[in-house]
C-alpha cells in the first residue's frame, strides 16, 4: 500500500526565491494546470467582451462626432446594426451609458439609441444618476427626457419628489419635457401634468412655486387658468414665477394680467412682468408714457431704499451695544431690519436693470437717452454698468448726433466727479463706447475730446 502511494504521488523538491526547499506532487501540478486552462478562458470571454465593448465605443463615438440631429439616427446604418444585435445591443448600450470612462457624447448617443430602441426596462436604475451633479448637464438631461419618452416606471413619482423639495435638481424640467417627441394627450404627460396641477394648489408656497416653474418652458394651456390663479397668491414668489410662465404661453395672450402685475407691492414681481414685457411680442403693448412713470416711481423707490440703510447704519455705529442688555436686543432687530432691507434693495436694482434694458427699445425716443445717460452717473455700480451697456448698443453708436452728446454729457461728467472711482468707470465706458485705447486717465480723455472738437 505504501509503495502504490508512493508511485501514484511522485514528489518533486524545488527551491523558491528565499532559498527554502518545498516539495509539489503531481496532484498539485494536475490542480495547477486545471487552474490555468480556468484561467485562459475566463480571460478568452473577458477580452470578447471588452472587444466587443471596444467596437460599440468605436461605433458611439463615430456617431456622436457624425450626428447632428438624433432624429436621423433611426435611418443610418448604425442603428440597423445594433437593432439586429437584439438584447446584446442593448446591454452593451446600458453598460456604456453607465459607466463615468466613456464620453459623455458617447454615453448620450447611447441613451438616444435606447431611445429609438424603446427598451425601458433599464431605465429605471438611470433615475439617480439625474440627481449626480458630477455627471454631466446634458447626460442628465438627456436621461430625465428618455425615461419620460419611454414612460419608465418611477419617472412621476421621481419628478413630484423633485417638486415636492425631497430632491434637488438643476436640471428645468419644463425644459426638458418641452423637447420630448411624444405627443401632448398622451396616457403619460395626461397623468404627469394632473399631479403637477394638484400641487399647484400645494399648501407650500415652494411647492406651489417650483410646480408653477416647470410651466415656463412647457406650452399647456391647460395649466393657464391655474397660473392666473397664482398671481393672487399671498406669497410674491409665487406670484413672479406664475407671470413668468403666463409670458412664455406661445399661444395665448396674457398682456393684460402682465399689466396688472406692474402694480403689484412686490418689486420682484413687477420685475418679471417688465421682463416679460420685453418680449417682442409684448412690446408694443406698453405705452412709452406709463414706462417713464414706472421709472420715476422705481429710482423714487430705490432712493428711499438707500436712505434707510444710510439711517440704520448710522444708528448701528452710534449706540455701544452690551451683552445680555436692552441695546443687544435692540441690534438684534436692527440686523433683521437690515437683512430685509438688503433684501428689497437687491430686488429693486435687480428691477430697475430689467428697466434700462426695457428702455433699448424706446432709443427713438428723445428722453430715453436723457434717463440712461442719469443711470451712468448713479453711484450704484450695477445699474451704472448696465446704463453702460445700453448705451453702447449698435442703434446708439450708428447715430452720429446721439454719440456726440454721450461723449460731451460724459467727458463733462469726469471733469466735475470728485469720484476717482466713478471717474475710472467712466473711462472704460468712454473706451468701450469710442474704440480708442486712451486708458484710465481722465485728463487724457478731457485733451482727446478737446482736440476731436478743434478738428472738427
């Protein structure tokens, strides 16, 4: 018995790398050799799989770089390729839209490919992804317009979370369902736009708000009796967002509440509706008349804005606050107070912005050019800057006699500023304006436009 062991496990002694001497039978080089033909062939079906994946990121990429439209994907010969590759296709499809190696070109044709494909059943695990800021704006998009093109299950209850504040998403969805390739009285954007109605009698005025936005760029005209409703709402955020998607309704006319809302308390909502009456097809709906009362009542207002920040620091600086006193309480109220302050103060510059660019579109008119010229002198920076800009626009600098009284109002303006700092933004406007590299110096720019006026 002892000899037949010894023949059928015959031992081999060899020495490793550190010199110490090990035996290995024939039984060990019989598992070993078992072990590497294992070995080979996983690696055989993993190199298949890699070329093969190698191939679809070939084939994406060739797309991508060739595609400008993924509506003719459908009728190259690609798609026909991978449309006969049946669910290896589109497993490879999902496997490369999924992983962060591949463009994000790549990725996006194969979720358009998915698409077409009208495979849903993968979709579902790309929801999340949407929610990733790391991943790119317009694969996100991408996969938020295909799950609703495919009517993935989750979809709805993912985008009421979104508007119901449970997630956060960069992503507007009204943009992205404005571009979808289903039509509007489908099963899906039938159930989809009923939810959003219930919340847009939401108790929560953000609720309420974030379901009026996705309305800004989706055209439902079933949604508009509803918006107008919000422009009652108590909170004014509510009531801009409600304006904002009234004006972008293509194919309704809603100038009249947008009129409304210039009367309203908020400035953040007379702002939007300003803007919204911009629009060019708006613009003719507002008689120059009442835009020069809205400005004389807005700077009014932005003045009186000033001077009670100027009053409230004032009253800070003089009185010695300490701790645990009646003064601490008092500075308590002033930093609230001020907060609020602030507050309005950035709405109403935000407002009067939109204002100066409202008034691009009355340059024909002989005030216009007297207001803007009063905005560049404001010591406020923002609105100075963007009086600047509309003062720079081609229609000014295509008329001689307007572009000479900009320079005589302004090249004055440095000469009588004890501003230094408002004496260098006027230089750089006088730059931009002319074209001349004459720098910062306003003694530069009073000699230049007194020999321009030698000249001529």
């Amino acid at each position: 018995k002892e000899l037949m062991e010894r023949r059928m496990t015959r031992k081999c002694h060899v020495r490793c790398e550190w010199g110490e001497k090990i035996e290995i039978t024939s039984k060990s080089y019989l598992s070993i050799w078992h072990f590497s033909i294992f070995l080979f062939l996983l690696f055989s079906l993993v190199s298949v799989s890699d070329s093969q994946s190698l191939s679809m990121e070939k084939l994406l990429e060739q797309m991508a770089l060739e595609n400008k439209n993924k509506e003719e994907i459908v009728h190259r010969k690609e798609f026909s390729k991978i449309k006969e590759m049946g669910q290896t296709g589109v497993l490879q499809l999902v496997s490369i839209a999924r992983q962060k190696k591949y463009p994000a070109s790549s990725r996006i044709i194969a979720l358009q490919l998915l698409e077409h494909l009208g495979n849903s059943e993968n979709m579902t695990e790309f929801l999340p992804f949407i929610l990733d800021k790391k991943e790119s704006h317009s694969f996100r998009q991408q996969i938020l317009q295909t799950a609703i093109t495919l009517n993935t299950p989750g979809t709805i209850p993912f985008i009421l979370s979104i508007i119901q504040g449970k997630e956060s998403l960069d992503i507007p969805l009204g943009q992205a369902i404005r571009n979808l390739r289903i039509p509007e009285r489908s099963i899906f954007l039938t159930k989809l736009s009923g939810e959003i109605f219930a919340l847009l009698q939401d108790k929560n005025p953000s609720v309420r708000q974030r379901a009026a936005s996705i309305f800004v760029a989706w055209q439902n005209p079933k949604a508009c009796a509803l918006l107008l409703e919000l422009c009652k709402d108590p909170q004014p955020e509510v009531r801009a967002t409600a304006i904002w998607a009234l004006a972008n309704q293509k194919n309704q006319n809603y100038s009249e509440a947008l009129m409304k809302a210039l009367q309203d308390p908020s400035s953040l909502v007379r702002e939007r509706s300003l803007a919204s009456l911009s629009y060019p097809a708006n613009i003719s709906k507002i008689p120059f008349q009442q835009v020069l009362n809205i400005q004389q009542k807005e700077i009014s207002l932005l003045r009186s804005l000033l001077q009670k920040e100027k009053e409230l620091k004032a009253q800070i600086i003089s009185h010695k606050v300490v701790p645990g006193s009646n003064e601490e309480k008092q500075w308590q109220r002033w930093n609230l107070e001020n907060r609020e302050l602030q507050k309005l103060l950035g709405e109403q510059r935000i407002l009067l912005t939109t204002l100066i660019s409202l008034l691009n579109h009355f340059l024909y008119q002989k005030e216009t050019l007297n207001i803007l010229l009063s905005y560049l002198l404001e010591e406020d920076p923002v609105l100075s800057a963007q009086a600047g800009i509309a003062l720079s626009s081609p229609a000014v600098k295509g008329n001689k006699e307007t572009l000479q009284k900009i320079f005589s109002h302004t090249i004055h303006s440095i000469s009588q500023s004890k501003n230094s700092k408002k004496q260098l933004e006027l230089c750089s406007f006088l730059e931009r304006l002319s074209g001349k590299k004459i720098g910062n110096s306003p003694e530069l720019w009073i000699q230049w436009w007194e020999r321009e006026n030698r000249l001529k």
